[in-house]
C-alpha cells in the first residue's frame, strides 16, 4: 500500500492551528501517511474585518472564537493568551520553511507556536526567530537573507498555491484533493484515513 500524503496548512497566529499542531504530529505516527506542513500566513483583516472597522457581529464573532478555543485549550492543558495586535506572521513562517531546510522543523515549530501563545515572542521578530533557530540547532546565520529573498518568494508562492487548492483558513489539511478546515474537523480527516 502506497503512503498517503497530507498537506497541512498552518499559521502561527491561529489559536486553532496551536491546538491541531501535536494532532497533527500523531497522523503520521498513527497512518501510513506523511504529513508536509505549510505555512499559509492569514490576512486577519480580509477573515474577520479590520479591527478598527469591525462590525459588532464580527465582534461577537471573534469573541466567541477565542471563548471556544479556550475551551478545547482548557481540555488539553494548554496556555493560550490572546494576540496583542494583529500580526504578519510571514516571518515565523518563512522561519518554518528554513526550519525545515535545516532539519530542524519540529523543535523549531514547537518552540514558535508555545512562546507565541504564551506572550513570550513576537512572529514577526526577525532577531527573536532568528535565536530560536540557533537554539535548535540550524545554521541560523543565513536566515537574514533567506527571509530576503529565496524565503519570501518560496512563502509566496505557496500561498498562491495554497489559494489554487481552496484553502482560504487555517488549520487546513488536504488528502486525496479533498480539504479538511479547522482543528474540530480533524476527526473526520482521521475517519477518511481509516476507510470509514
């Protein structure tokens, strides 16, 4: 039997995509799948409306996201703390992509997401990413000018992709051309996985 391949698409500014990062991780230890993981970089404004802007429904909208997030949170014993403004997280993200270049993604992945979420570093702190993956053992000296140049074209044009494939959200998961939005669907990404 062929390995399936799943495409994940993730942002480190989305608490949803904090929660389906260790689920993820265990698709491939528990299917014969390989799971590549992306980062698809949100535009919060064009998602839930600019903040300065914001309707009250999109309001009630955004703290009914955070309420239930803290709720599956709360369940996993996770630290989510509210974003302090909205961020280009493309950094982090690019971040990723070096990360992965280097053999060093998971650490690198674990250590974002966790001090994100928990107030402790900024996504688009080039100095403080740039630590992070000295700190987990990549050659952290070519970051500057991956970021630069080959990096950015790279994110970009995965996201252009990303946009070609549906994705429009993040966490998204994509097996056998079909699209799996959001960390409560990863049940039923798991239920195609076992033939059900």
């Amino acid at each position: 039997m062929t390995t399936q391949h799943i495409l994940h698409f993730t942002d480190y500014k989305s608490p949803f995509a904090y929660l389906a990062k260790d689920p993820a991780y265990a698709l491939a230890e528990e299917f014969d799948v390989t799971v590549e993981w992306r980062h698809f970089t949100l535009d919060i404004p064009s998602f839930l409306g600019a903040v300065e802007s914001r309707t009250e429904t999109e309001w009630r909208k955004v703290r009914y996201a955070y309420m239930d997030m803290r709720r599956w949170a709360n369940k996993r014993g996770l630290t989510v703390k509210g974003p302090r403004r909205i961020y280009d997280s493309s950094p982090a993200g690019i971040g990723l992509q070096y990360a992965q270049a280097q053999g060093v993604f998971r650490p690198y992945n674990d250590r974002i997401f966790k001090r994100f979420w928990n107030h402790e570093l900024e996504v688009d702190d080039v100095a403080a990413l740039t630590d992070v993956l000295d700190e987990v053992g990549a050659d952290a000296g070519g970051f500057a000018a991956y970021l630069a140049g080959e990096g950015r074209r790279l994110h970009d044009e995965m996201r252009l992709e990303a946009e070609k494939l549906g994705v429009f959200g993040v966490p998204s998961f994509i097996l056998d051309g079909e699209i799996f939005w959001g960390y409560d669907r990863m049940e039923l990404l798991r239920e195609h996985l076992r033939g059900e």
